[in-house]
C-alpha cells in the first residue's frame, strides 16, 4: 500500500491484525497499519486522528466476535476513522422504548398525561 | 438592544449561505438556547416563536424562516424580518406513546426508527447524530449545508432511484401558523396517535391541532416555505448502511446516452444492476482532446453497516467523491480568480473534470454522511438551475439541452460548469419535483456571469419548444415556472396547493406573513 497525494479509503481487515487490540497506526510513510495493545502505548503517546480505536471484542456495544474490517480515510497526516465492520452483527439498535437510554440531543421533556384519541381536529 | 423577551435581534445584512444574494436592513430574530434544558429550552422556544410571529402579524410583514438560506433561488429572501431557529436543536427517537399500532408494526417490519428532528439542523449535524447511533437519512442531497426544512421545502435529493427524495422520509409536519397556533400535520393513515400533538403543545406551550389529511400533508411536505414556520418533523430513518460508488468514465457518447434511454447502467458491465442511487455527470462541451472522457456513470449500492455504534464522522472529512457539480464549481471557482471571461477555461473546466473524476473505473465505498459531505459554491459566484422532466425523457431532454447550451456558446455565451443527471423515485406530495416515477433531475450549475442566466433562460425555452415538460427544483434559479405548473405537474396539484395553503393559513393576513417573493411570481400566492 502506498499513498499518494489525494485522500483514500484503507481497508483494515481482520485477522491481519489482532482483534484484542485497542488501536490501529497507519504509518504515514509507508501506509502500513498495525494493531497496538492500549497496555504498551502510554496515555500521553495516543494521537487523536492518527490512532483509530477498534471495537474491543467483548466490550459493551462492541463487535461480539471482534472486528472483521476497519476503514478509515488516509490524507497527509490525517487518519480518519470511517467505520467498522463485525465478524458478526452487533447489538441492534434500541427499540422506541428505550429512547431515555439513545438520547441524540439531550432528550425530549418528560411526556404530559396520555391524551385521549377523540381529540383530533379535522380540517 | 431588543425589545423582545426572549429573543436576540439583529438588525443589518442578511446574505445566503452563498452570498450570491444580499438583503439590506433585514430585521432577524435570533432565539437564543435557554441553558437549562429539557421542558424549559422548548418553553423559550416557543415564547420566542410566539413573539416574532405575532410581530410579524402586527406588523403585517412577511416573515421568512433561515431554513431556506442554501437556496439559490429566491424563496428563502426576506423582505423585511427573517428568523433563526439554530437554537432549536433536537433529533430524538419519538416515545412509543406517539405510535399508532399498525405504525409500529409497521416500522418494526422494515426497520425503520421514528425520529423527531427540529426544522433548523443541517443535514450535516444529522448524519454524524444518526452515524453515532447506527442510523441513517434514507437519502440525502449532495451536498450537507442545508438545513432539514430547508432542503425539504425545496423538494431537495439525491439520487436515490429506488427510494425518493428527502421529503419521502417526512412522516408528520409540526408547524405555527398563527402566534399563538402550531398544528401536526400527518397521513390521513394516521402513523400517529393524539399523544403527539398533547406532548408538542405541552413542550412548546403553543395550542396545537393535529390534522390528519392526506392533501394538507402531501402540500405541506414541499411547503417551499409558505405554509407557516416549521418547527420540526417526524422522519423515518434507516439502519447505518454502507454506500459503495462505482464510477465509469466513457468517451463514447452512446455509453452514457444508453443509461440514460434505459435509467439502468447494466449494460456497462461494472455496474450493478439494480443500484440505489444512479447518476450521470456530463461535460457540457465535447473533449478537447475527444480522446477524454466526457461523462461519468455513477451507481451506489447499499450494504448493511454491523459495526459498533458511535462511529463519529469528521466534519471536514477530505473525500469529495460524489458526482455532486455544486461542490464542483468550489474547485473549478480556484480556478477561476479574475479570469471569467477567458476563453481557455472552458479547457481549464473539462480538464478538472477529468482531475476530480478520474479515468477509468473508480470504486468507493464510505458511510453516506462521509460520501455526500462537504461542499461549497464559490461564494458569491455560484449559478445553478434544475430542470426535472420524466425519466423517460432523460435522454432527449439532455440532448436538447446540450444543443442549446452548443448554440448559445457558438454565439458568445459560455457556460462555466458541468451538467448532472440523478435519476430519483416518484413522490406523492403535491408539488414535489419528483413527480414521475423515476424522474430525472437534470442540474447545470455553473460560475455566475452575465451570461449564466441567459444560457439557463434558453434552455427552459429550448424545453419548452421541443414540448417536453420540465418542472424545476424550487432552490434552484427558477424559469418558466407558471408554464412549468401547467404542463410538467399533474392537473389539480396547484389548486391543490393553494387549497391546502388555504386550510393551514385561513386567514389573508396570514398567507402574506408566509408568503415567499417567489410565490406571486409563479402564480401561487391566490
């Protein structure tokens, strides 16, 4: 893999890395990417943008069965995280009854009384 | 200094997103997000709405909203006051208690989540919202600057020919039509229970209707920004899926003219025979060298995204690889600097053509809010207008239009961009530019000089002489509308505007508070 002066999609894909690994480095030069344990890279030596994080397998929300792919765009010395594919499908998402947990935007106010059916207006 | 309550008001400029529009001593109210929260922040929401709406009553001056500030047509230009709702920013999954029954299972049958989003987020902040959660827009425009009404108003797409366009995923209307009146507009089906109007009013403290009829909602859903001031809507999203693009370029002008005739790319071998989106981006003038490419096919397909949740999408994310021509001119517009008027950049244009698209078969594969992110006009140079005619005249409608755009050129008016084909399902609401089933969107956008508008101008005539009917995207530079109402959208859809126009806003005074510049110069201010 080489990289040239354009942005472009990286393909990670599993095994080829160890799927126990916290992070994946793309080497700018070159473009190889390898895995990291978080244990032997210390807080301060983490570089946002440059290490993607990988899905944990066994994490809570992870790949159950770890990560089969990892994508991410590749552009000077920028690597961007795009996403990631399971080994096996993930934790589906939350159904409407469990909206408190999912909140986007801070969630909605708390509901007033449940309203009757027979209020509707016609035009 | 503001003698309003609640809100920040300025007075001064008010430009497009763009700046390819300017309006001076604009009066623009500004609601500013209470810091607290939750029932609070909707109450000073509504307070706010509350206000600026009744001044614009008292005042009897037309009122415009900021959603329609992307448009390069007139629709969004306010006359004397303008409103931002950026402080109202919401997108929430909708209670279960708001559900109909059969709505819901429904909606567990094919997958899709409910969602409640505010008017005023742009579909960038939408797309990294739903990414995190695993969701996604069913589709989306080209370009991620827009806000959500904004875009939908406009009849905003992609090119999603086996779905629609961005207002197909509208599933109710909550809008204010009068100061102290919002109303929630849904399906005659009703996918909602009553539960959703009480919580509205509860959360904005504004007396609200919900009306469920079919003719008020298909009007509403490409309101072009009359029928009130839109709060928010509930949209059905889908699970975060993978787009993978292939894009062929082609020399030979029967490749190209072939997906056209055809609305497949099947033939061309690469391509999926059943894609999801479907584009074509064309050079307007023929190659010089003619050895390179001119037009370039584009097909995505979906794939099911089974990663973890919380995937964060970079906001200035590099990638520009759709067949998006608006985002093109950003690069051609470097180009440009003071030399408009020289005639090399026409080889300068179709060279960057080339650049930006590449030869041969490029395949790329990113979440949609990556593939369709950024883009930007050149400000203040920007031009575009959209004609959209039945997918089954594609071909004929781009042939005729390269001839004009030919003959114009032969005769001293350039045209300084590229032309786009995106092929989008059918739509039921009223005036929706994707009326036919598919339609083809045909968009020429190109760097505004003098002669930009008069190319546009021939072409709707060249349309209209070789009896195609074309109907327009309202965000776009807008001719030969009124002609456009009669022929191009089915009969009754007008009237069937102004009648639902007429439900939601009874009262004169207020259609003119709502009322959009553009509406009386294309017939729809009865």
């Amino acid at each position: 893999m080489t990289l040239g002066c354009g942005p472009r999609i990286v393909t990670i894909k599993f095994p080829d890395i160890d799927p126990t690994t916290d992070y994946v480095v793309c080497d700018q030069r070159g473009g190889e990417c390898r895995g990291r344990r978080v244990e032997d890279v210390p807080p301060t030596a983490y570089r946002p943008g440059l290490d993607v994080l990988v899905p944990k397998k066994g994490t809570a929300g992870a790949c159950p069965d770890g990560p089969r792919t990892i994508e991410v765009v590749i552009k000077g010395k920028q690597v961007t995280v795009v996403g990631y594919e399971c080994a096996a499908p993930a934790k589906p998402p939350p159904l409407p009854d469990d909206a408190a947990e999912g909140s986007l935007t801070g969630g909605l106010p708390p509901e007033p009384p449940a309203a009757p059916e027979e209020e509707e207006s016609q035009p | 200094m503001t003698d309003f309550s609640f809100n920040q008001v300025q007075k001064g400029d008010w430009q497009n997103e763009h700046g390819t529009f300017l309006r001076k001593n604009i009066r623009r109210f500004m609601p500013i997000a209470s810091p607290a929260g939750g029932l609070e922040r909707w109450r000073a929401i509504g307070s706010a709405l509350k206000e600026s709406i009744g001044h614009a009553f008292t005042s009897e001056q037309p009122l415009r909203v900021d959603g329609g500030r992307w448009s390069l047509s007139k629709i969004g230009l306010p006359q004397k006051l303008a409103l931002s709702l950026a402080a109202h920013d919401v997108l929430e999954r909708v209670p279960a208690s708001w559900l109909g029954s059969a709505y819901a299972a429904r909606l567990a049958a094919e997958e899709l989540t409910p969602m409640l989003v505010s008017s005023s987020m742009k579909i960038e902040r939408i797309n990294r919202l739903l990414t995190m959660a695993n969701l996604a827009l069913r589709t989306s425009g080209a370009s991620n600057g827009q806000t959500f009404a904004g875009a939908t108003s406009t009849g905003t797409h992609g090119a999603a020919i086996e779905f629609g366009s961005m207002h197909d995923m509208i599933v109710a209307v909550h809008v204010m039509v009068a100061p102290n009146r919002a109303v929630l507009v849904q399906p005659a089906g009703k996918p909602l229970k009553a539960q959703a109007r009480a919580s509205l009013e509860h959360w904005l403290g504004v007396p609200t209707e919900l009306v469920s009829d079919d003719a008020v909602f298909e009007a509403v859903r490409v309101g072009l920004g009359s029928m009130g001031v839109i709060v928010g809507y509930v949209i059905e999203v889908e699970p975060l899926y993978f787009l993978t693009q292939t894009v062929t370029s082609h020399t030979a002008d029967a490749e190209w003219k072939n997906v056209l005739a055809t609305r497949s790319a099947a033939s061309l071998g690469n391509h999926s025979q059943r894609p999801f989106n479907l584009a074509v981006l064309m050079s307007v003038y023929k190659q010089h060298p003619a050895a390179r490419p001119r037009a370039w096919v584009s097909t995505c397909t979906k794939t099911r995204f089974s990663g973890q949740s919380g995937v964060e999408l970079d906001p200035s994310h590099p990638l520009r690889p759709n067949p998006d021509t608006i985002g093109l001119l950003a690069n051609l517009g470097s180009l440009l600097g003071s030399t408009v008027a020289n005639p090399l950049f026409r080889a300068a244009m179709t060279a960057e053509l080339v650049k930006q698209q590449g030869e041969g078969v490029v395949v790329r594969r990113a979440l949609p809010g990556v593939l369709f992110g950024p883009t930007a006009l050149p400000r203040g140079q920007g031009h575009s207008v959209e004609f959209v005619v039945d997918g089954a005249q594609a071909l004929v409608a781009v042939e005729t239009l390269l001839a004009k755009i030919k003959e114009e050129f032969d005769q001293g008016r350039q045209l300084l961009g590229a032309m786009s084909v995106r092929f989008v399902g059918g739509s039921s609401a009223t005036l929706a530019p994707n009326t036919k089933s598919p339609t083809a969107f045909i968009e020429i956008p190109s760097i505004r000089t003098t002669e930009t508008t008069l190319v546009y101008d021939a072409c709707s005539a060249a349309l209209s002489a070789a009896n195609i009917p074309f109907g327009c995207h309202w965000g776009q530079y807008l001719t030969r509308v009124q002609e456009s109402l009669t022929d191009y959208w089915p009969a009754g859809n007008r009237a069937a505007w102004l009648a639902a126009r007429r439900t939601l806003l009874p009262s004169a005074k207020a259609r003119r508070v709502f009322a959009s510049p553009v509406l009386a110069e294309v017939g729809l201010d009865a």
